[in-house]
C-alpha cells in the first residue's frame, strides 16, 4: 500500500482530518513560495556571476525589495549614493 492510499483511507474513516491536511498543505505551499520569492527577487542571491557579478550595485535608489514596507513610499525618495 502506498502512503496516500493509507492517507485517504484515514481520511475516508476520521473526516475531521481534512482541516488539518488543509492546513498544513496550505502552509507547506505558502513556506515554498516565499522561499521561491527570496531565491529569485533578492539582490543579495547571484544566479548568474558571469553577466552580473554583483546583483546588488545594480538596484535603483527607488526600487522595493523588501517583502513588507511599512508607510515607505520608494518613488518619493532621492539618490543618496553613488554610483559604482
């Protein structure tokens, strides 16, 4: 018997399981994508070194890369940097 087959059958006999495959599979889901989101969307993770060495100089002073911003809007700011 495979490992599903026992699942469903546990399921079939104990309905007040489901909530819980729900959400556990829920959070499962959510932990992956965010973890797909910080793989691909930050300047600190290089993918490829030979075209672009160093992802971080390369970011724009009012460009959003946090995940969460708190009462931040990132068009209204002013270059304080310079450049490399």
């Amino acid at each position: 018997m495979s490992m599903f087959s026992v699942v469903a059958k546990q399921v079939k006999t104990h309905p007040s399981l489901i909530p819980l495959f729900i959400f556990i599979g829920g959070g499962a889901m959510m932990s992956m994508l965010y973890l797909a989101r910080l793989a691909l969307k930050n300047p600190d993770v290089s993918w490829d070194r030979k075209n672009n060495p160093e992802p971080w100089n390369k970011l724009d002073y009012n460009q959003q890369y946090k995940f969460f911003k708190v009462n931040m809007d990132y068009s209204k700011l002013k270059k304080d940097r310079p450049d490399f």
